[in-house]
C-alpha cells in the first residue's frame, strides 16, 4: 500500500524542500525519513510542505522531529531550522495537540516560507 | 495475509443498540488503513463531523500501533467497533504467536505525561501517540500484556451538535 505516499525532494530558490504526499504512517514514515537524511549536510534551512499530506501520526512527527534535530544539530549550523508548510487543520491540530508547533515554524504555504 | 470482516446486528440503519464489526488481521502496520477505513466508514453514517472522524482515524491508527508494539509484526489484529446512537467503543487485540515483549507505553498515560513544560522535541514517539489520544478520543487505554495477548480500546462520542441535527 506503498502507493498511499509520496516524497520527492527538489531545490526552491536555493533551499531543500521536500514535498510529501499522501498518508504519513508507521508504514509510510520510513520514506520521509529516509528523504530527509539524503538532504545536503549543513542545509542552513530546509522546508518540508505537507500541504498534500492528509493524514500525519505519531511516527511521522517523530520523523520530523529527528530531522529538526539533524539539522539544528549539524556543525556550523547556527539557526538553522526545519520548517513547515501546513494548509490542512487536521494536520496542524496534530502538531497543536502534541505541543509541536512550539518547535517548528509553521507557514501557510510554500510561497510564504521560501519568502521568510 | 487474510484479512476477515464479520458482522453482528442490522447494519442498516445505524445507531441502535448492539451494533457490532469486527475485522481480522496480521497485525502489520501497512494495513492500519483498513481499520481507519473502517472506522471512518461506522462514523460517517453515525453523522460524525469530519473533524471528529479525523480525529477517529487518527486516535485508531495510534491504538492500534500501540497495541502491536512489541509483537514483532508477528500475530493478528482483531478490530471490534461498536457503536451506539451517539458514540463509537473500539476494541484493539493483539494476539502474537509468541510472547509480547515490553509494555506500551500507553498503560501509563491515563497518568501526565512528562514534567510539565517539558520540551516537545524531547517526546518520544510514545509519548506523542498518548498525547494524541488524550486530545482526540474521550476515553482509551491498553490493558497490561498477558503473553501473547495484548488489548486496547477507544471511545468517542458524538458532538452535541451532530446529535442535533
């Protein structure tokens, strides 16, 4: 049911973004996270867009987590920061309820983040 | 891989009493989309909002990755939805062929999680999943491990203003 999901990473005026479609599960998280670790070493800035993401669970947010971590954590990255696009509310609730949004920036569209 | 789907009770219509689906199935994650599809399909005809059937799909696929952890991928899946006119109560078994290893973590989260304040980045999976359920669902919990047997349940009701309309 791989089909479910998809996740292409591709360069927007200069930043990683890395697009996900689809349900974002236990079975499918494998896929971001393994997207996420291809990004270039010492990435300043890196934009997930989960606008076409429709469904996110607790596995997915780890991903995303980890990778915030990664990022934040390579040398010679000072302010560096894995960033959001969210345009769905079920999306957004998740990160809400988990008290996630307090780690990510959160934009409203892909525009808008590259902007930032 | 089988995957079964039994029934008691009229189906149609919904919202009496005793109304009961079951669905059987190797208690491999790629297939939690079935028990999240059926859980929205009960919900959508019990005039749950879509927000609350989100809500439903998510709190489910959480159970049920908490009730398979530690089975290995191994053992079946028995789903149980029942339902009244205003709520939905499903069951999650897991029935491993061999012993379950670890408790989940959701044993524990009718207790807070975590120091208050703690930092989100430092949840694990675990607790992310708890905090999940404890927003989305009314009532859940996961039953100490017995073996090979593992079981868990969720409860959510219906908003005042579906009952309405």
């Amino acid at each position: 049911m791989d089909e479910i999901f998809q996740v292409v990473m591709e360069e927007r005026a200069g930043v990683p973004v890395v697009r996900a479609a689809g349900e974002v599960d236990v079975s499918t998280a494998p896929m971001l996270r393994d997207c996420l670790a291809e990004l270039p070493a010492g990435s300043p800035r890196v934009v997930v867009d989960l606008s076409d993401v429709t469904f996110l669970d607790s596995t997915g947010l780890g991903v995303l987590v980890a990778g915030q971590k990664r990022v934040r954590a390579a040398e010679g990255s000072e302010g560096a920061s894995l960033d959001l696009v969210v345009t769905r509310p079920q999306i957004l609730k998740v990160l809400e309820v988990t008290g996630l949004t307090s780690i990510f920036s959160i934009y409203s569209n892909l525009d808008e983040a590259l902007g930032s | 891989m089988s995957v079964t789907v039994g029934s008691s009770g009229d189906i149609i219509p919904l919202g009496g009493e005793g109304h009961t689906v079951t669905l059987s199935m190797p208690a491999q994650p790629e297939l939690w989309s079935l028990a999240r599809m059926t859980a929205s399909g009960i919900a959508s005809r019990l005039d749950f909002n879509v927000e609350e059937i989100e809500d439903l799909r998510l709190a489910l696929d959480e159970l049920c990755s908490t009730v398979a952890s530690g089975a290995g991928g191994s053992g079946r899946i028995e789903l149980s939805y029942r339902w009244d006119e205003s709520s939905i109560e499903i069951v999650c078994e897991l029935t491993s062929a061999g012993e379950i290893r670890g408790e989940p973590s959701l044993v524990h989260a009718v207790q807070p999680l975590g120091e208050p304040g703690s930092p989100a980045s430092e949840l694990s999976v675990d607790e992310l999943s708890a905090r999940i359920l404890d927003a989305l669902v009314d009532e859940h919990g996961v039953e100490p491990s017995e073996q090979s047997r593992r079981c868990g349940w969720l409860r959510k009701r219906r908003s005042r203003g579906a009952e309405q309309s």
